[in-house]
C-alpha cells in the first residue's frame, strides 16, 4: 500500500515538473510574439547617391544605390521595376518591414549608350578640324570634354575621300584600314565624308546587290561608300555604327566653281540609298531639321558665323554641332544589317 503511494507521488511530482516547465517555455514564446508587435521602428532608407550613371548595356541592381535599417526582425526590400530609357529615369524603392511599417525613397538614374564607351570618329577635313583653333580641334574634343565617353579618337584627315577617282592616296577605306591594329575594340564608330568626292566631280556610279567588297566600284562614289561602309562594319561588327550627313554649303567656291543645291542633292541622295541598303543609322545635316527648323537654318549656311569659309566649321560651329552628335549617338543601336 505505502509502495504504491509513494510510486503515485512520484508520478504526480514528474507531471507537475513537466507542467512548469511547459509553461515557461509558453510564457517564453508569448514575450517573443508580444515583442513582434512591440516593435514599431519604421524602417530607414539611405540613397547613397542621388544620381547615378548607367551603362545601357549592362544590368543594374538598383537596390546596390540603398542602404536600409529595420527593426529587430528584419524585413524586405524592393525597387519597383521600371522601363528604363535613354536619359533620366526616376527609380523608386520600398523597404517593408515585418512589424508592418515601411519607407520609400526615390533616385534619379541616367541610362547612357555612351557611358564609359570609346569611340572612334573618321572623316574628311569637317571631322579633322581643319578651321579649330587650335588646329584640330572639332566636335570630337568637344564630345569628349563635356559628356561621358572613356575614350575619344579622331581619325579624319583633311582633303580623304570616299572614292578613289581622283587621288586614291587620299582614300577614307585607307584611313579606316590603318586603324585595324588598334588596341581598342571601339564600342562606337561614326563616319563622315563625301564633300570631296563632290568638289573633284566623282561619277556617282551604280549601287550593287552584293554586300561582298570585291563587287564594288572604288572609283565611283557609290562604290567607293559601299567600301567605306564595309571596312567598318567587318572589322567592328558589334559597334554602334552610325554616319554624318555633311550640311549644305551653298557659298563655298574652289578652284572657281560653286556648286549648286541639285549638285549637293545628287551625292545626298546617293548616300541616302547607300545607308538604308547597309542599315546605317545616320544624322542629316543636310536636309535634317531639329525641333522643326532644319540644319541649314541651324548652322546658317549661308552665312560666315559657323562657317568662315563656307565649308569649315569654326569652334563656335563645333561646339553647336557637338550636342546634336551626342543626342544622336545616343539612340544608335549595335550595328547589324537584318
């Protein structure tokens, strides 16, 4: 009898250990709940920068621009997702904490084609800078000076061609060819020339169905573009490729000899069916407007203000046209000719 009260006691002595000890671990786990809702820090967002420059091919982790505090459990971040554009973009971010409370800021972000890039410009004497002061100077150094290129290089020579008739001495193919060793793989490469080929009287020629070089003529000036056009794009296929109408020079006289609007309008035309047939994209000086008034009004071609001899641009002419070529580089896409 006394055994089995003293074996009942036992029982009811572990029961009532199990029971306290029960009840500690739910009092436990009712002061970690109370304490979830106790916290009410709001959580707080620091933007590292206000504005920052992004490289439109590469991915951005927006969140990388933030750094958050939240309250003692911890909570989640997000930066709504956004289209961006080319230019400024507004990105939003939210942090939410677990206690419910949350933050938002917001930055500004400038998505950029030229971010960082290089660039290699080739030309006649308009791209070299043949009237800059100093000399040499063109829209290249100004580019560089006030934008957001790594690297510029300018590459046009004053008097080069397009075609080979008449001086293939003086022939762009040759000059963009010299340039095949460079170090740079150049991210952009922007074109420009024609004018000589008009002022030396190169026969226009005939645009060929063939993309292959052997199938041009290089003494025409058709012919001679094609080639220009083909010893850029094979050798940088991955470049945003793009070219320079050069404006109209209604005043300008060499050796004697002004040419007329319908002279001009036939090399235009001529390099208009050119471009469309390689997909390059191109900026028409010529007969090209921005915001409703055309380039000619733009650059006063008719005057000496951009123009002191009516071809060459002057520095005050350079630096106008610098920002046009920039905006537009801008919306250049990688070259490819589907």
């Amino acid at each position: 009898m006394k055994k089995g009260l003293i074996i009942s006691g036992l029982i009811l002595l572990v029961l009532a250990i199990i029971l306290v000890i029960s009840l500690s671990f739910t009092k436990e786990d009712n002061k970690i709940e109370e304490s979830q809702y106790k916290d009410d820090k709001v959580p707080v967002i620091t933007i590292k920068n206000d504005r920052v420059n992004i490289d439109a091919d590469t991915e951005y982790k927006f969140e990388d621009n933030i750094e958050v505090t939240f309250g003692a459990d911890g909570g989640t971040v997000e930066c709504l997702d956004t289209n961006l554009v080319i230019g400024e973009n507004t990105i939003t971010c939210k942090a939410l904490g677990k206690n419910g409370k949350q933050a938002e800021v917001s930055y500004t972000t400038l998505v950029s084609a030229t971010y960082n890039k290089s660039v290699i410009y080739f030309g006649d004497s308009i791209t070299a800078g043949h009237l800059g002061k100093p000399k040499g100077t063109s829209w290249v150094n100004y580019i560089q000076s006030n934008y957001d290129l790594s690297n510029s290089v300018n590459a046009g020579i004053s008097d080069y061609r397009v075609s080979t008739y008449d001086d293939r001495n003086k022939w762009l193919v040759t000059q963009v060819r010299n340039h095949y060793n460079d170090s740079t793989n150049y991210d952009f490469v922007i074109m420009q020339g024609g004018i000589n080929d008009l002022l030396y009287d190169t026969p226009l020629g005939e645009m060929s169905d063939s993309f292959n070089a052997e199938d041009f003529d290089q003494n025409t000036f058709i012919g001679g573009l094609e080639l220009y056009i083909h010893s850029v794009v094979n050798k940088w296929p991955d470049a945003r490729v793009g070219y320079i109408i050069t404006y109209f020079t209604p005043n300008y006289v060499e050796r004697g000899i002004k040419w007329s609007y319908e002279d001009h309008k036939a090399y235009y035309d001529a390099t208009i069916k050119v471009l469309d047939k390689w997909n390059i994209e191109y900026l028409d000086f010529f007969e090209g407007s921005y915001n409703g008034v055309k380039y000619s009004e733009l650059l006063k071609v008719y005057s000496k203000d951009y123009l002191p001899d009516y071809l060459h641009l002057n520095n005050a002419g350079y630096e106008f046209v610098s920002s046009h070529i920039y905006e537009w580089m801008q919306t250049l896409d990688k070259y490819s000719n589907n």
